[in-house]
C-alpha cells in the first residue's frame, strides 16, 4: 500500500509531501496463510528513508523497487520530502525553515499516532543515500536510543554545524566546503555528528548498528564512507560496509543495496507485530 500525504509542517512552515508503504495483505500472504496488517493493534517495523541532492519524496518509488521489498519484509517504509536541505535546521529569521526538526520530531510523531507503526527502537531503523546518508547518520547518532540501525548508501555525515542559514547554502557550496576525509583520524574535527558519537560511547548510550554501502566505482565517495566506517568501528560501534563492485552513483546500485539491506543485511522481523496478550 503506498500512502501519499500533505500536510502544513509547523517546522518547515509550508505544506510538504509525504510518501509512505505501508504492508497490505497480498497474494503471497494468501497462498501461505500468513496473516496481513489491517486489523486492529496490527503494527509494522519502520525505516525512514532519506533521499538524495535533487531529490524529492517520490524518488524511492519512481526509481527502485522499495515497495516491493517492503511488502515482502513487512516493514513501513517513510519518505519524506528533504528538498535541498542536508536534514539541517536554519537559524535566521522568522520563515526560516527546521528541516531537521522536522524529519527528527515532527514527522515520527505525526506518523506514530497516525499509522499502524512500532516505536519501539529495535522496530526502528533509518536510511539514506547520498545527501540523504547524511540525514540518516545524523539521526541514527544524535537520536541513538530511537534507532536500531542505520542504512548509510554512497555517502557519509558531512560537517554539519548548523549555524548556517539554509537559505544561503547549496549542494555546491556545502560540498566543497568539505575537505575530503584521508582517515578515520580526521572525522573527529570535522564534523560534531562524528564528536556526539564519541560522546555518545562515553556516555555509555546505546549505540546503532550502521551498515555501509558503496559502489565500487563510486571513486567520489568510497574514501570517506570506509573513513567514516573505521572511524565509528574505533569508537565501538557495530558496523558492517559491503562494496558492490561495477557500480558508481546511480540507482542502479541503489535499488540493490536496498534490496539486500531488506532482505539480508537489517536484522528485521519480518512479519505483523501483534500486541502482546
């Protein structure tokens, strides 16, 4: 079931789409007796998905096939609109809009007393792909003990400080801004997403696991994402990085990397969540 949803955003300050899949009962529920969602206390696992630069809501479903995957793993899957954003809060003046309040509070709340979705942390997950990598290492690290995991494909956390008026920022201008990253040593002074995660492992908090994903030939990301991977490694995190071989920055890859995330890498449930008698 794919879900389309607007709605005026009190972060944002603008009307702003959703797109959701939502588990439906199918056919091959039918033919092995599996019982679907629809009924009442019925609720699904949950990975909000972050898409990338000159992306929108849409691009997930138009580009792979995530609302298969989700159907045959029995998890919801969110996507909501990060237009150019990066996931960052502005901090000037009144229509200045909180896209990182948003996609970190506004909308799990709204969808959590909307739809039939877990809240609880190993019911929940996050991804992204390339801009939107960053928005998911950004909320799987500042948010740590919401989430169980996180999906980072072709991409990693980039300094992030939000001091910057998002309106006078770009994905050019934030991008070479950012030197690339030579070792897991460097990503501590660069970027205070990498410091809350040391902070985060000496505050003993429960951590997420992250699994990496790059296309081998994806030569403009490959060094920072096996950077960012030993860096949160050291630190004592759980990671996992697969590098699929012959693919750059392109869906393609993408559409592979979810489906092997949904059916292999995630360790999901697979299945309703029922309240318990």
């Amino acid at each position: 079931m794919i879900v389309k949803m607007n709605f005026l955003s009190q972060s944002l300050m603008m009307r702003t789409n959703v797109t959701m899949i939502l588990p439906s009962f199918s056919f091959k529920d039918q033919l092995s007796g599996v019982s679907g969602g629809g009924q009442t206390g019925a609720k699904f696992q949950v990975m909000y998905l972050l898409h990338g630069g000159f992306g929108d809501d849409s691009d997930y479903i138009t580009f792979s096939n995530i609302a298969q995957y989700a159907e045959d793993n029995k998890i919801a899957v969110i996507m909501p609109n990060g237009y150019e954003s990066f996931y960052t809060d502005g901090v000037e003046g009144f229509f200045i809009s909180k896209y990182w309040e948003y996609v970190s509070e506004e909308l799990p709340m709204l969808c959590a007393a909307t739809f039939p979705i877990s809240t609880n942390r190993e019911d929940t997950y996050v991804g992204g792909l390339s801009m939107g990598s960053h928005g998911a290492m950004k909320m799987a690290v500042l948010n740590c003990e919401r989430f169980a995991g996180a999906l980072i494909m072709s991409g990693t956390a980039l300094d992030d400080t939000d001091r910057t008026p998002i309106l006078e920022r770009n994905i050019f201008s934030l991008l070479s801004a950012n030197k690339q990253s030579n070792s897991a040593a460097d990503l501590n002074t660069e970027s205070y997403i990498y410091r809350q995660a040391a902070e985060n492992v000496k505050n003993g908090k429960v951590l997420p696991k992250l699994f990496y994903t790059c296309g081998g030939d994806d030569f403009s990301a490959v060094k920072n994402v096996i950077a960012s991977r030993e860096y949160f490694a050291q630190l004592g995190y759980e990671t996992e990085y697969t590098e699929i071989p012959g693919y750059t920055h392109e869906w393609p890859f993408w559409d592979l990397a979810l489906k092997k995330a949904l059916y292999e890498w995630l360790p999901l449930k697979r299945e309703v969540l029922w309240p318990e008698e």
